[in-house]
C-alpha cells in the first residue's frame, strides 16, 4: 500500500491514488492542498473527480472552475513531485 501522485492543480492542490489492493480501478483518491493540509479521501472516481475540479464551483475545497474559465490540461512539470 502507498500513495501514488498523479496531479496538481493551480490552486496547490496535491492529488494521489492511495494504492490498496489488486484493483487500480478501485483505488481511492486522497488529496491535500492549501487550505486543507490533512489528507482527505474522495470517495468518486478520478474522471468524475477531475471534470468536477475544473467544471464545479461547488466543489470546494477542491475546485478551479472560478480561476479558470475553459477548461484545460497541461503536463506536470517533473519537479512537481
């Protein structure tokens, strides 16, 4: 079991896979980020997760729609994690 990082987000958020169990599909998504530094898990899965970071302003605390007003995607930087 651990955590594997797979993004960021503008707002400093740090989202990752807690690897558990034989099933990637079914692995839950932990996040933390400013504002919120204890870990929290989100009980969805990563493509509902994603489009409601970008898509939901209600989504707090996780949410980017406000800042960004399309959508978009861009690679991490390798520094990132």
């Amino acid at each position: 079991m651990g955590l594997i990082p797979w993004g960021v987000s503008q707002t400093e958020g740090e989202y990752y896979w807690l690897a558990d169990g034989d099933e990637p599909d079914k692995w839950p998504i932990v996040t933390r980020g400013r504002g919120y530094r204890e870990w929290r898990q989100v009980d969805m899965f990563t493509p509902e997760f994603i489009y409601r970071v970008v898509a939901d302003p209600q989504f707090e605390p996780f949410s980017i729609a406000a800042l960004v007003p399309e959508p978009f995607f861009a690679p991490a930087p390798e520094s990132v994690f």
